[in-house]
C-alpha cells in the first residue's frame, strides 16, 4: 500500500496524461460494472424464484448476502472455499462437457464465447476512456506567447481538459488514501503522508541550498593573475594600441578632418606625442591644496 499511494501521489501529474493508463482504467472499469451488472441481475432473479416458489425465499437470500457483507470472516471463508473448489478438478469436468445429441464441446464454447465477450467489453471501455480523458490536441500554427520575468518565451497552451484533471485529482486521492491505511498505526500513516507530501518541497529546498554552498572558485576554472600584474597589462595593451593610432593619423593626415573643429587640435597634439585624453578633475583638485570660493 505505501508503494502504491507513493507512486499514485508523485505520479498523478504523469499518469493522468498516460494513454496506458487510460486504456487500463477503462477496460477494468468496464469489465467491472458488467461484471457488477451480471452479479446484480443474477441476484435478483434468483430472489425472486426463490420468493414465489420457497416460503421467505427473500430472506433466505437477503440474509446471508447481508451477512456476507458486514461479517469479514464469513466473508474470507466463503472466498476461500471458492478458491479451493475453482482450483480442483471442477474446470476440467466443466470444459470436458459436451452435447448428448451433436457431441458439441459446450465448456470450451461457454468459456470461448465469455472470453470474447469479456475482450470485447474490454476493449469498447479502453477506447472509450481514451477519447474522455484524451489530452488537449496540440496547437497548429502561430502559437501565442507571453515573455516570463526572466526574459524567457512562455507559450500559451491549450488548458488541461476536465475529465483528465479530475482523473488526476481522483489518483491523488487514492494514493493519499493508500498511505493513511498503509500502516496498523494512524500517526505512522499519518506521518507518512506528511511526509511524501512536503518531499518535493525538502528536496526542492536541499538542492537550492546545496548550489548556492558548493559555488565553484574561480581559481579551479582557470589561473588567476593579481591586481598589479593585471594593471600592468592592461596598461602595457592600451599603450600598444595608442602608439598604432599615432602610426595610423601620421600616415593618414586626413584623418583630423573627420572630427569636430574643437577636438582636431587634441587629436594633432595626440598624434605628436601628447596625452589621449585630460587627467580627470578629481586628481587636479587632490594635487591644488589651494581652494577660492566665488561670492
């Protein structure tokens, strides 16, 4: 029982969409309510042959059948003498039958034509049960779409049909069901319902924390350099690539009339040497100790 609820309670969401499934409910729902339709009709016909022929017949049959069903060890014994006479040598006198008059095999006839029956009753129930909870078709066509927080594309799917999300909801609780009665203790039932019902929830909350305590160190991907040594280079690649754009401005002169009036004479002064660009203004304030204030 605790397999099973576990696997009914974490699994609904996929099981409902199964077609297997589908097809499995159907067929044994179907196979069951003939069978259910059957033990009915049989009762109640011999109910009543019994109420017209023996003197309270009804009772007779109304009696044990009530008993049967609210005496669980009544019940045990009767399933297990039905046992033990299918499984003797019953079957084989039933299908070794034959007609008097044709010498026609009527067991295995019986036995074929209830086969088939039960096959085909099977099988209309499968089919049926597919097309009711059958998935939504797929869209054709443009899809709309919406875009997520995160700047991902969420497209807008057909919902889930009502017939399959009720089928889901219905494994759900059976698998609930299935745990509460899993156990002979209420509170270890209990508690293992709890449980199976907060597990993706820990689990969920565990993998979170452990990506964000086993960060990888950069220094495992590839070597590091210092601050100092990083400087150094990156002043050792900028001073390259000026001294190329001063090769390139002395070969090229018309160079300076592709820029603003105010700004060719900072680009000549640069080409002859000069900085590329002014110190900023906070370095001339912290080199002047001197300050004057405007009134």
């Amino acid at each position: 029982r605790s397999v099973v609820g576990l696997a009914l309670l974490w699994g609904c969401g996929e099981l409902q969409r199964n077609t297997v499934v589908h097809a499995a409910v159907g067929g044994a729902g179907s196979l069951a309510l003939l069978t259910l339709v059957a033990f009915l009709w049989i009762s109640r016909e011999l109910r009543n042959t019994l109420g017209s022929t023996v003197p309270f017949g009804g009772c007779l049959v109304g009696i044990p059948m009530l008993l049967f069903s609210f005496i669980p060890s009544l019940r045990q014994v009767v399933i297990s003498w039905l046992v033990l006479f299918l499984s003797s040598s019953w079957w084989q006198t039933f299908l070794s039958f034959r007609d008097p008059i044709f010498q026609l095999p009527v067991g295995y006839i019986a036995v074929v034509s209830l086969s088939l029956a039960a096959l085909g009753v099977v099988v209309a129930g499968a089919n049926i049960s597919m097309r009711k909870f059958a998935s939504a078709p797929d869209p054709e066509g443009d899809i709309e779409f919406v875009i997520g927080s995160d700047g991902g594309r969420l497209d807008l799917l057909p919902p889930v049909p009502l017939p399959q999300w009720l089928f889901g909801w219905a494994l759900w609780v059976l698998g609930a069901v299935c745990l509460l009665a899993s156990t002979n203790v209420d509170g270890c039932s209990l508690a293992l319902l709890v449980v199976a019902l907060m597990a993706g929830r820990v689990i969920h909350a565990a993998t979170h924390f452990g990506s964000l305590t086993a960060t990888e160190s950069p220094a495992n991907l590839r070597p590091l350099i210092s601050a100092a040594e990083l400087r150094a280079q990156s002043e050792h690649s900028t001073r390259i690539a000026l001294d190329a754009l001063r090769v390139h401005l002395k070969a090229n002169p018309d160079s300076f009339c592709n820029v603003r009036e105010e700004s060719e004479l900072r680009l000549r002064r640069f080409a002859d040497g000069g900085n590329h660009s002014p110190p900023p203004y906070q370095d001339i304030v912290a080199r002047n100790s001197s300050q004057c204030v405007l009134q």
